[in-house]
C-alpha cells in the first residue's frame, strides 16, 4: 500500500450546493412534462451523481421514466446521464447525472477501505456512482470480458487489474501469460516473476500459449481427481504429504502430478485486443471457449479486451462462457447490447466511466475505473521484480506442442526432416506462388489444420525463411525462391523434371 499515492483532498460544500441544484434541476424536468417528483436522495460518486427519485405520480408507468434521459440531459446541458428505473431492491428511481467535477480513483483509499488481501485473486475495478468500492475477486467471476472503443480505458483497466492482483500476490501464487498484440501496452511488465512467458505479441505464439493453457487445465484436472479435491483451492490446502497419501492408494506418485505435487499458482491469461488474435484465425476462438468453459476449479482465469464489440467478435459462444463483462464508452446501442445485453454504454463518459455487469445479475452497475499514475505502476512493478526473476516456460509458446509430445522429438526444431515433405514444400511453393505467407493463408492454400499451417509458419521461421511477426501484420519472406531450391538439394532432396511443384512460382504470379 506504501507504494501508492495519497488521495487528494474533497470540496464538501461546492458539491452541496450542486447536488440541490440539480435536483431542483430534475424535478422541473419532470413537471414540465406533468410528472410530479421527488428527489429524495443524492449521492455523490468520484464523476457520477446518483439521485434518488420517488414518483408522486401515481399513474405514470415506470418503465416510461428511462424515456426522460434525453429531456434531461438538454436540461441540463451535459451527456452522460443514466436512469435506472427502478433501483434494484429500491421504491426509487435511480439517476446518474455527471459531476461538475469530476476526481480521478484512487487506489490507495480503495485498499485502505476494502481489504481484498484475503481475495484469491484480487481485482480493484474502481468505485460506483455511490462512491463504493468496486473490487471483485477473478477467482469467482471466473473471466473477464472488458469491452470499449478506442481511448475509452481498457488499458488503464488492465492495468489497473494486473497491478491489483501484483500488489497482493507473490509469484508463487499467481502467475500471468499477457498477450499483446499492440507491443506496447504491457511491455513494462517484461521481467516480473509472476510472468510465464515475455508479453506475447505474436499472434502465432499467442494461439500456442492459449493451447498450453488447455493442456495446463486437463493436466491440473488430472491432479484433482487423482488427490479426490473439488478445486485448486482445496488441493493447495493438502499439502505434500496428504497428497501422497491420497495417491498411494491409487498406486500413483506425486511425481506425475504438475509441479510434482507442489501448490499450484493461480494463471491469469490476459489477451489485449482479441480481435486480432480471432482474425488472425478462428480456432484461437475454440481454444478461448474450451478454457474459459472449464477452467475455472482449476484456477485458470482469462480475460480479453476488444475495442470492436461487434457480434463476430463477441459471439455468443464467447459470451456464454464469459458471464462477467465490462463495458466502457462504444460507439452505439448495438454495441453495448451485444456486450452487457443492454443499451447503456452509448452514452458513458469515457475515461473510466464503465458498466459492469456481474455474474448471476442481469443488472448492470455504473462505476469509474481506477486511475494509477505511472508512476505507481513502475513502483508496483519494482516490488514485483524484488520478489524474484521470472523463471520462463518454454512449453508455453511452443507451436505445435501437443504433437511433439507424442513423436517424443525433443530436437531443435530446424529439423531435415521438414525439407523432404512434399506438403511442406507445397506451401513454400505457394508461399511464393502468391506472395503471402501465414497460418491463415497455408490453412487455405493447403487445406489443412490450423496446427499444420502453424507448424509450417514456425518451421519457415527457424528456417530463417521468415521473419519474425510483428503485431498483426503478416510476416516477411527472407530469403528466394532459388535458394530454398539449393537447400533442397544441398539436403539430397530429389524430383522429377517435370513436376510443376518445383518449377519457380515466381514466374507463375500475375
Ligand atoms: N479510469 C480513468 N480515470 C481517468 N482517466 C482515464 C481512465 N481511464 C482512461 N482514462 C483516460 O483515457 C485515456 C485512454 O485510455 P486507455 O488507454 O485505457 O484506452 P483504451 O480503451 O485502451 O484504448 P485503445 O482501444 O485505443 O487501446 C487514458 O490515457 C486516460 O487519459
Ligand atoms: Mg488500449
């Protein structure tokens, strides 16, 4: 807590004489129209006001009172404004009007008045339009789906929610694969310990951390059940030797289990911008559906952003599995219904100003994300980086890794054996054949698996064929036609004269 700033202090009287302003302001609104109201309450959150209203009119339907927003934001001359009608478990109407001025949120009030120490996975959001804190455990949302156009505050989110979890958790405890498609949104967390892998910004890399993740899952599953416990949490709380105990029965070792029986941190996966992962190709959707579907006991949690909540992107399949979503300003109602399933996130504020909806609620609450200066995230990260050097799993970005598992080819990669197979050879044919190169493109060149096509990206990489990738662009070709004809020959590989497969593509191209 040390490592963050203090909060400024707060105007008590201005806001006073706001709060009765605008609720004369809101009364009147309604008069206009013949509505008689009450403002019965107000409360004032860091940007956003509540006022409660009663309606002392006693025909006037409820469900018509959400048409006012319009009438009221003209009045009172700002956008912004949310009616909530009925307040959950209230006889009042709720109102959010913008504050004049609006305070920034802070961290550090938020730790001192909530304790989330005891949270598996602490997650510090921000505060509501009442000025509560809004902290949630990851551990029981189980996955985080935050949603916004451009500038609206995902990445100060995110921040925000990798800062939280570092300020409480060891490396031991939790440890994160971010994937990063912008290169440089999570950059500054290269190095922490509680990394198991370098921020990720290949797309291909990022699709096999995604499938190691899956494996991770069976893999823990098979420890549950082997050591009889519902859950990670239960199975930490064994120990070693109960573990043992529980596996001699079974004529099992705790040497088979991952990590050999040791507790097993929490993994937090973290994807920036899912979109470009998902165009990228459409299996890393499958591979995002199947974690976040059941990874849950075994302490996997993901979350993605997007900045293009558009339903081929936020498909129902992903959001069936991802029952916990924030959403901060987009660009219209269609956008926010496909995210929350309500209208709403049209007309935030921006900056932090989100909603959120929780798992088990239909309800979505208003809150302002918390801002931490930079200069408090590079405290954090220094305090992470003092609790050790990240020990990095190589497993985690090996493309291809579920296949290698059963040649038991541990070799390094470059391998002949690659030269002579003519499917492979097909697609550096086409490769040059069409000028293009990637997963995507040899899936449908060739006709074949997404881990295939990979495969043969990976392969071409260590090569030193390709390039490396670089964000979402494809990668570039390095070296000619005619010298991968050489390396051909130079490994004995022979053809006939007359197969078109091995004659210069390069001539063929329009
Ligand atoms: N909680 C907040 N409090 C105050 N200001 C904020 C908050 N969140 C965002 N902002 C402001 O908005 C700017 C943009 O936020 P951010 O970088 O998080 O956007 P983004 O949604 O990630 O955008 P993109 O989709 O382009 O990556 C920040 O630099 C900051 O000035
Ligand atoms: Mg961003």
């Amino acid at each position: 807590v040390e490592l963050l700033d203090d909060a400024p202090e707060k105007r008590h009287a201005e806001h006073e004489q706001e709060k009765t302003q605008i609720s004369r302001a809101i009364e009147q609104v309604f008069r206009q129209f013949n509505v008689e109201v009450q403002v019965v309450n107000a409360t004032r959150g860091p940007v956003v006001t509540q006022y409660e209203m009663r309606l002392l009119d006693e025909s006037m339907r409820v469900g018509k009172v959400e048409g006012f927003e319009k009438d009221l934001a003209m009045k009172l001359g700002t956008e912004g404004i949310r009616i909530v009608a009925p307040l959950p478990n209230k006889t009042t109407i709720g109102i959010e009007v913008p504050n004049r001025i609006k305070e920034a949120v802070v961290m550090r009030d938020l730790v001192e008045e909530a304790d989330p120490s005891t949270m598996a996975l602490p997650i510090i959001l921000g505060r509501d339009v009442v000025g509560k804190p809004m902290i949630g455990d990851l551990a029981k949302m189980p996955h985080l789906l935050v949603a916004g156009a451009t500038g609206m505050g995902k990445s100060v989110c995110m921040n925000a929610m990798i800062c939280s979890i570092l300020l409480f958790k060891r490396p031991e405890e939790v440890k994160f694969i971010m994937v990063d498609p912008k290169m440089v949104e999570l950059a500054g967390y290269e190095d922490i310990p509680h990394l198991l892998a370098p921020p990720i910004t290949d797309m291909t890399k990022a699709h096999a951390a995604l499938e190691w993740a899956c494996r991770t899952m069976d893999e823990r599953y098979e420890a549950l059940r082997a050591t009889g416990v519902r859950d990670i949490k239960a199975y930490n709380e064994l120990g070693i030797d109960e573990i043992r105990l529980r596996l001699a029965k079974k004529d099992q070792r705790s040497e088979d289990l991952p990590g050999g029986g040791a507790k097993l941190p929490y993994i937090v996966v973290l994807v920036d911008e899912y979109a470009d992962l998902m165009m990228v190709n459409k299996e890393v959707e499958k591979s995002i559906v199947r974690l976040a579907a059941k990874s849950r006991a075994c302490g996997i949690h993901v979350i993605l952003t997007t900045q293009r909540p558009s339903a081929d992107v936020v498909t129902g399949l992903i959001k069936s599995n991802l029952p916990s979503r924030i959403c901060f300003r987009v660009v219209d109602k269609s956008n926010s219904r496909v995210v929350l399933d309500v209208s709403g996130a049209e007309n935030l504020l921006g900056k932090g100003d989100m909603l959120f909806l929780q798992p088990g609620t239909s309800s979505v609450m208003r809150g302002q994300g918390v801002w931490l200066k930079d200069s408090e995230i590079n405290a954090i990260i220094e305090h992470a980086k003092s609790q050790g050097v990240p020990t990095y799993d190589d497993d985690v970005l090996k493309v291809g890794a579920v296949r290698m598992d059963g040649g038991g080819d541990s070799g390094s990669g470059a391998g002949s054996e690659w030269i002579g197979d003519r499917q492979f050879h097909e697609a550096v044919q086409s490769m040059y054949r069409y000028n293009k190169t990637g997963a995507d493109f040899f899936r449908r060149k060739l006709n074949i698996g997404y881990n295939k096509a990979t495969q043969y990206v990976e392969q071409l990489a260590d090569l030193g064929w390709l390039g490396p990738q670089k964000g979402t662009a494809s990668r570039e070709i390095l070296r000619s036609w005619d010298e991968w004809i050489e390396t051909l020959k130079e490994n004995g590989v022979t053809w006939d004269e007359e197969d078109e497969l091995y004659h210069n593509p390069v001539e063929l191209r329009q």
